[in-house]
C-alpha cells in the first residue's frame, strides 16, 4: 500500500475542504479515503461527506464523486468493542497501466471537528 496524499490533523471549519491533486503511479488498481475520527461531535446525524474525484488524463477533465462515504459523529465502536479510530472506503479504479490518473478530495464537514485525510492505492 502507498499514501498518495496525507493532509495533517488540524481543525477544520464546517464547509467543504478540497485536497491538494495526488498522483496515483501505474499499477495502483484500487484507491482507499481515510479520515481519522478525532473527536467528532455527536450531533445525531452525519458530520463528514468524503468523496474522491477521479481523473484519467492528468487533470485536464475530472469524474466528480467517483466514490465516497457519509460518516456519523460520536465514537463508534467496532466489533471488539474497541473505538474506530478512522473512518474510510475503497473502490478499484480504471486503467491501471496508465501512469497519468490522478485523485483528490472533496470533504464536507456540517460542524467544525479535528480530523486528517489519507488517500492510499494499492
């Protein structure tokens, strides 16, 4: 597995945040968004909307919402009972031959909270 792109833990305001362009090298068949659950709000509803835009021609033209995740606040726990220190989803990406794809970030938060991004392939 190799990051892509981390964007480091910070406060952030409510609104949408879009990373930085991340390259994804050949041979990278799946990408994987992570958000670290630092201390979400329990507001009864979603705080977090992550969703990855795709682009197969360096940039020039983008898939929007190519994949993504909606995340609740509060702590979740997993099934050893243990909390769920980051939330993320994954989904194979075309043409992995091709060394010109690239990813980045759009994440929408409804209430300011701490968090950090990670875009991985493998």
């Amino acid at each position: 597995m190799a990051v892509l792109l981390a964007v480091n833990a910070g406060y952030y305001p409510a609104g949408t945040q879009t990373t930085p362009v991340a390259a994804i090298p050949a041979g990278i068949e799946t990408v994987r968004i992570g958000l670290s659950r630092e201390a979400w709000p329990d507001t009864g509803g979603d705080v977090v909307s992550a969703m990855i835009d795709l682009s197969l021609d360096g940039g020039a033209t983008w898939r929007t919402d190519y994949f993504g995740f909606t995340a609740a606040g509060g702590t979740f726990l997993g099934r050893s009972g243990a909390p769920v220190l980051i939330s993320w989803t994954q989904m194979p990406i075309p043409e992995s031959a091709t060394a010109n794809r690239q990813a980045r970030a759009r994440v929408t938060l409804t209430v300011p909270l701490r968090t950090a991004v990670t875009i991985e392939g493998f």
